[in-house]
C-alpha cells in the first residue's frame, strides 16, 4: 500500500531525532519571524533579521522535505485520496479506453 508523505513526516516526528530537531528548528524560527511581524516599525537591523530568518527558515524545511524523499523513496508515495489505476489492456492506448466508454 502507498504511504501518504504526511504520513512519513509523522513516522519520522516519532522515529528520528534529526527530523524533530528540524521540525523544532523551522517551530523557532516561525515563531520568531510572528513576534517580528506583530511590531509596528522594523528598523533596518530587524529587517536584516527577518531576511535572514525567512531563509535559515526555507533552509530547515528544505532540508525537511529531502529528510521525507529519502525515506520515501524505497515506497510509493501518493496523495490522500488519490485512486490506484488499473493496468491498460493490452494493445490499448488511454485515448482509445476513453472512446469506448
């Protein structure tokens, strides 16, 4: 049966504590960058800070999602609700299953 990538993130939250220090790592920085966000005036320092931020933050969750791929790839992933399809006849081609029906 496939495994949903949601489902390999929760395995990983539970199983590896390299994936939760990144998960914790991009929680940080989120909630980081909402407290700068909640100021009424960025100085040029808090502005340097929210750049830099936003991208250590792009860094984690990339790192994150490769974290994901590699686990995933011995196992097909597909999406929630996603349906199986069903091998082609042989000698048929998808456009000519589509006329007959």
């Amino acid at each position: 049966m496939p495994i949903v990538p949601q489902e390999i993130r929760e395995h990983l939250m539970a199983s590896s504590t390299e994936f939760q220090r990144l998960a914790s790592e991009h929680s940080q920085y989120e909630s980081q960058l909402e407290q700068l966000s909640k100021q009424t005036y960025l100085n040029a320092e808090d502005l340097l800070l929210v750049t830099k931020l936003k991208k250590l933050k792009l860094r984690v969750k990339d790192e994150m999602e490769q974290f994901v791929a590699r686990h995933g790839e011995s196992q097909p992933v597909t999406m929630p609700g996603a349906r199986a399809s069903a091998p082609l006849p042989a000698g048929k081609t998808p456009r000519e299953l589509a006329r007959e029906t």
